[in-house]
C-alpha cells in the first residue's frame, strides 16, 4: 500500500519503512522526480517486476529506491564523523544523489574545488 505525504515528510520517515522484499524494493517517487522540492507532493510504495506498480498519478516519477536514500543519509553521516544529520541535511543528501548520481561531498571538498 502506497505511503502519501511530502517529499520533505517522507524522507524524514524512509527509517519506517521495511524494505525486505529485493522483488519489488520501495521507491520514493515525487512529482517532477529528482527536481521536486520539499513540499512536493510523494509516494513510498514497491517496484513492480515489470515496472512500477506505483505511482497511479503520471505527474510523479522516481527519485531513489528507499535503500539509495538511506544509503545518501548514512554516507552523509559517515563522512562527516557520524554526525545526527538534520532534517534538512537528510533531505539535502538524498535529493543531491537523485540529482548527480553521487553523495553530496563534505564542504570543506567544495571550498578547494
């Protein structure tokens, strides 16, 4: 059964969700996808074996799995000594791998870019 809120709300909650089924992982869609914004409305729900079983409405599209989102939180928390991150750090770090493939680098990286 699909999980409906915003995307900011969601994210904060992927921790909630039991993802042990590898045939049909949880996946976070929002409409507009990696483009969305906080209060973008989103969905958690599985991946179909023949592709999504969700989302009904066509305005929303994939950000991550639930799995690649807590994976960008945890990697976020690593790299930065296990720092708790903050609601708009955990939104920050899954949103910045949707977009570019990769996990948000530590500030100090950036500065001497």
């Amino acid at each position: 059964m699909p999980t409906a809120g915003t995307l900011f709300d969601l994210i904060q909650r992927l921790g909630e969700f039991d993802d042990d089924d590898g045939d049909h992982p949880l996946v976070l869609y929002a409409h507009d996808g990696a483009d969305a914004r906080q209060r973008s409305p989103a969905l958690i729900c599985p991946r179909g074996s023949s592709g999504a079983t969700c989302p009904l409405d066509a305005s929303m599209s994939e950000v991550l799995s639930v799995a690649q989102a807590l994976d960008a939180i945890a990697v976020w928390s690593a790299w930065r000594g296990d720092l708790t991150p903050s609601p708009l750090d955990r939104f920050d770090a899954v949103m910045f791998l949707a977009r570019h493939g990769g996990h948000r680098p530590l500030e100090s990286d950036r500065e001497g870019m």
